[in-house]
C-alpha cells in the first residue's frame, strides 16, 4: 500500500469509528440506566435517588434501575461505581459529605473528582442544631454564653464518631472557642432520647428527626447548619447567620459518572435533571421533608464537591478525629 493510500485508509478509518459513536450517543439510551446507591433501600439516600430517577427516566424515554451496593460506609457502592463500564449506562449517586469525611478518615476505592464526571447536583438536606426545651437559651449566642459559663462541663451528641453530626460540633467549637465534650452514639434513637431529657445539652440532627419533638415542645431547635435557611423552616436562622462567622457544613447530594462517560450524555442527563427539579410538585415533595432542592450544573457541583473535600479534611485535621 502506498504512503498516500495508507493516509487516507487511515483518515477513513478515523472517519467510521466517529460516526459509530456518534451513532452510539444519538440512540442512547437503548435500555435501563442503573443507579449505583451505596446505602440499603427505604434509606434517605435510596428514597432521593428513586424520586429523582423516577422522573428523569421519563425525560430520557428509559427505564431507571436503582442498584444498592451497600457495606464499608458506603464505600462499596463508590468503588462499584467507579470501575463500570463509562457508557452512561451507569451512574452514581450519594451524600458529597459522606464521601469526602470517608475520605479524609482514611483510603477510599475512588474519589469523585478523579475517578467520576459530575452530572448535577440536585439537593441539600442540611441539619439543624437542636437543644432541650428545658434548656434556658432560646438563640446561638445565648447558648454559646451558656457553655463558656461552664467550660467542658456540657456535651454534644451525635450518632458517631466521624459522622457529619461529629464534625458539625468540632466545627462549632473551632470557631467559637467553646469546651464541650463530645458523646457518640450507635445511631440517632438513644441520642435524641438523652437530648430530650437533658442529658446531652446540644445535638446537629436532621430536619425530619427533630421536628416531631420541636412541635411536641420537647425540643427546641437554635439554626441551621448550612448556608442557606431551610424552606422548611423559614424563620430559623443559620448559625453563621447567628453570628458564628464562616459555619458552613454542607450535605449535599448530586449524580456523577463514571470518568470516560461520553460528554454528551453527561449533558443529557444533567438537562433532565434540571428539568426534572424545576417540577413544582417535586420541589414541594422534597422541601416538606426537610430538603432544600437545588440544581447544580456539572461545573457548580463540582465546586461544591471541591468545597466539601476541603472542608471535611480541615475539621478532621484540626480536631484530630480518628475512627478505629
């Protein structure tokens, strides 16, 4: 073969494989999308993948299949994710704070900005700092006033050492200064029971956990834990808000694919998405339990995903958390 007709074999060539995957992305999908979930279904997590996905597969014209891998945190679930085939096919969804505090306690199978392509991120489910009724502070400041009265005679619960509800009280006591011990508990019943009673003066919890016993009188709840205020409760405050500059722990959820996932379809599906949220209906759905949805374009969540990373391993760090 001659050198020119090896070139235009070769550009020939080139031509055929383009326009087979072009082809490709232009009949995607052609069967079920399977959402990788690293936690067990009837989760929070489970329950918001099936919501969202239920919907966007009427936006793309395909079956959505919701796959738990769970075990190890949820770490399962990511490195499963991680390694299938980058054909949009599959795709991952989880907590952005579970991962990046999994990753700054210690290895992970995969990270999600090296190892995935952000699609979009779809909700923030924020917790709210939560005290006793009987507790005689009804605002941040005066809690804050009523601990320093008291160094290290006082405590905070949480449903585990190295869970968000954890690093929410050591990032409460690295920008305020106030000595309170931490009490971890094995999941959050025993720890709304002792909070009820008095016997825990403080706790991070989520939204729909605590505001049974807000309505009840038992509880009373200070601020939000995140940027924004919760449509949910729209006359709380945040606790920076509240005057603790710069508190901020966010527990965002979002979708990401495999790396390697043809661009286009991270496209599709991210229009989906967007347009998927924009239901009012689904909106409301998610608000009343506590979620604040929120669409982020892949290049947004990826910034929120950055953000969370440094966030997590700076509270880590600094307050010296260690899981055995």
């Amino acid at each position: 073969m001659t050198h020119n007709r090896l070139v235009a074999f070769v550009f020939a060539l080139a031509a055929l494989i383009a326009l087979g995957s072009q082809a490709a992305m232009a009949a995607w999908p052609e069967r079920p999308v399977v959402i990788i979930v690293g936690y067990p279904p009837g989760g929070a997590t489970d329950t918001l993948a099936r919501s969202i996905g239920q919907r966007v597969s009427d936006q793309i014209g395909q079956s959505i299949v919701i796959e738990s891998k769970q075990g190890a945190g949820g770490s399962i679930g990511l490195g499963f994710a991680a390694k299938a085939v980058p054909d949009g096919y599959t795709i991952y969804f989880s907590s952005i704070a579970d991962v990046a505090i999994a990753t700054a306690l210690g290895p992970q199978p995969a990270h999600l900005l090296r190892d995935f392509v952000p699609i979009a991120g779809v909700a923030n489910s924020p917790h709210i700092l939560v005290i006793p009724a009987s507790l005689p502070v009804t605002s941040v400041n005066q809690l804050l006033e009523y601990l320093r009265a008291a160094p290290g005679r006082y405590n905070y619960a949480s449903i585990g050492v190295g869970t968000l509800a954890h690093l929410e009280g050591e990032l409460l006591r690295m920008l305020t200064g106030v000595s309170i011990v931490h009490v971890p508990y094995k999941g959050s019943g025993q720890a709304m029971v002792d909070l009820l009673s008095g016997e825990a003066t403080l706790m991070f919890v989520s939204s729909p956990s605590a505001i049974p016993h807000v309505k009840s009188g038992r509880a009373r709840v200070l601020a939000v834990a995140s940027a924004r205020r919760l449509t949910l409760l729209p006359d709380t405050p945040t606790i920076e808000e509240s005057g603790v500059k710069g508190f901020d722990a966010p527990n965002p959820f979002g979708f990401l694919a495999p790396r390697g996932t043809p661009a286009a379809i991270v496209a599709q599906l991210s229009a989906a998405m967007e347009r998927v949220l924009a239901a009012p209906e689904l909106r409301n759905a998610l608000e009343q339990q506590g979620l604040e949805p929120q669409y982020l374009t892949p290049t947004a969540f990826t910034q929120q995903i950055e953000f969370n990373y440094a966030t997590f391993e700076r509270i880590i760090r600094s307050a010296n958390v260690k899981v055995q």
